[in-house]
C-alpha cells in the first residue's frame, strides 16, 4: 500500500461510513420490517465474509485447512467459549492441520 | 458473562452493559485479528508505518485483505482500492443500522458510524431489544473502544511477529479472522429468518465469488436479508435453549 493508496482507503472508508450514517439510513422507515431487516443484512454481510475468507483464495473456491479450524471455531462457540479462545483454537487447528501435510 | 456477549445468551443478569471480562475478550479478540491482518499488509511491500496509519485510522481489516489481495495478484492501486471499498461497504449498512438506536449528537453520529463493527453494533442491538437505548448506546461504546485500541496494539504485534514468523499462515493466523464472526452466525442458526440470513449469505458468497471481482460477492450476499425477512423469526426445532438469535 502506497501513501496514495493509504490516502484513498482511509478518506473512502469514512466517506462510506459517514453515507451509510447520515445518507441512507434517512431513507429508511420506522416499521417493524425496516427495523427487522437492519438487523438481518448485518448478519447476510457477516456470513458472507466468513464463507470468503474460509472458502476462496483469489476469486476460485479452495477446501483446504481453514475449513476445519472454522469447524473448530463454529464447535466451541455453541459451547460457549469467549470469542478469544474460539480464534486461538480455530488457529491451532488449522496450523495442525497444515503441519499434517494438508491445505 | 462472555457467553452473553458473543452468543446473546440468556439474560443472567439485569445488568445494562458488559461485564469487565467481556470487554476484555473483545479486546484481546481484537488484538489477535490485527496480528493476523498485519503480516498480509507487509506481503505486498507496505511500510510498517503505513500499516499502522491503515489499522488506525481506516478500521477495517477486511478492507486491508481485499486491497492486499488485489495488489498480490497483480492488480493496480485504484482496483485494489475498489475492492477495498467494495469490501467494507458493509460497513455503510453496519452505520445505517444504527440509525435512532440512542439519542446522539452529530459529534457522537461520527463517532458511532465509524467504529461500527459488527460485534459492536449486534450487540447494542441485541441490548436496545433487552434493556432500551441507553443501555445499547453503553455497550456499543464499551465495545468500539477495546476494540479500536485493541486492533491498532494488535497490528503492531503483527508487524513484529511477521518479522519473526515469515509465513504466519503455518500458525493458522489466516483463520483468526473468519473465525472471530462464527458466534455470531452459529447464533443465526437458531431461528427461521436468521437462518435464511446466514444460509443465503454464504451461498450467494461463494457462488458468485468465481464469476464476479472480489467484493461485489460480498454486496450482493447481503441481498439475502430480504427472503430471510419474509420468513417467519420462529425458532427453528431442535435449538436447544432460549436465547434471542439473530441481530434483529
């Protein structure tokens, strides 16, 4: 990342933010199904990164070991565990997988 | 306590905000993604200083990855720059989801749309459903300011560990920050609309990821909030405990 390319993330993501803020949410209605699908397209966006980040490498779909940390991950949440020990053992899980000889 | 915050357990306590181990897990969870994130950034030739002046001041690590990504494949600043903000346009939906939570100042607006994440804005949702709007507006903040004070000490100690380590993908550092949203989607299952939400983002994700450039996948997966809002927010059988899903 150059300084221009630093300026332009840094000046863009406010700018975005500061629109998504001030611009559209006052398109937004006072109804149960507004207030009902804000709280859903921040869990459609969440999921989708998850799916990217564990399922793709530069634009093609990979099945490699980031899978079974993220099984992991999904495993000690519903049991409870702090977020913290969830990504500690997620990557653990991964790197053993990795150190195995897989993805 | 730090089961509440990342899953939206059960209400155990009449407590209008988070406890001090909660805002500590978050900070550390905070921290470890900006270790992950840093060696990334330093891959593509980035100056330390610049990683930080990015960690800081732009807070968005999937911005950075997108941009990285871009960049390592042989792409221009101004596409990478695309992506970036294609990426985080997430972020503009996470700043409008805020809107009328609390009552704000313009001052305060800015602050709050900035450092809206999505673990800071689910759960001041999650509380404003529980306890009402001052108690959302404590435990949004609660959490952005661990948060942002954790991610830039964590990229700071990615930039080190990067130095050391070489190839931080050998200690699964790529896993950390996908793994960092699993409460909330493993939570998404529980009930109908949320399910719908989280099934349809994922597919819509990887679906489309081989066809289009990286970040319009992502936009579009959010699209899949809208068949999750005709179906009924019931809880789906077998979800064995009574905790609110979703971050409806």
């Amino acid at each position: 990342m150059t300084i221009y390319g630093l300026l332009g993330f840094v000046v863009g993501l406010f700018a975005l933010r500061m629109f998504g803020g001030f611009g559209l949410s006052s398109l937004i209605g006072e109804s149960e199904s507004w207030q009902r699908l804000l709280g859903l397209i921040p869990l459609a966006l969440v999921s989708a990164v998850v799916a990217i980040q564990v399922g793709t490498t530069g634009g093609e779909l990979v099945f490699d070991a980031r899978v079974v940390g993220i099984a992991v991950a999904a495993v000690m949440s519903k049991r409870g565990l702090p977020m913290a020990a969830v990504v500690v053992l997620a990557a653990a899980a991964t790197a053993g997988t990795r150190a195995l000889g897989w993805g | 306590m730090v089961r509440r915050l990342v899953t939206f357990g059960r209400r155990s306590t009449p407590a209008p905000g988070l406890g001090r181990a909660d805002i500590v897990a978050m900070f550390i969870s905070s921290s470890i993604i900006g270790i992950a994130v840093s060696p990334i950034m330093t891959d593509i030739g980035t100056s330390p200083w610049v990683v930080m002046a990015a960690a800081t001041f732009a807070w968005s690590g999937t911005g950075e990855v997108a941009f990285a990504s871009v960049i390592s494949s042989g792409g221009s600043t101004p596409s990478a720059l695309v992506a970036a903000m294609l990426v985080s346009s997430r972020f503009g939906l996470l700043a409008m989801s805020l809107k009328d939570r609390w009552p704000a100042s313009a001052i305060e607006r800015v602050g709050m749309y900035h450092y809206a994440s999505e673990v800071a804005v689910a759960n001041a949702i999650d509380f404003q459903r529980r306890f009402g709007s001052e108690s959302a507006r404590r435990v949004f903040w609660q959490l952005a300011i661990p948060m942002a004070a954790g991610w830039s000490i964590g990229s700071g100690m990615g930039l080190a560990l990067g130095n050391v380590i070489g190839d931080t993908r050998q200690i699964g550092l790529d896993v950390v920050f996908p793994a960092s949203f699993v409460g909330t989607v493993v939570n998404g299952l529980t009930r109908r609309d949320t399910s719908v939400a989280v099934a349809g983002g994922m597919f819509a994700a990887l679906g489309l990821t081989p066809y289009l450039p990286a970040g319009l996948p992502i936009l579009i997966a959010a699209l899949a909030a809208i068949p999750a809002l005709l179906v009924a927010p019931t809880r789906l059988r077998g979800s064995d405990d009574d905790t609110e899903a979703g971050l409806a």
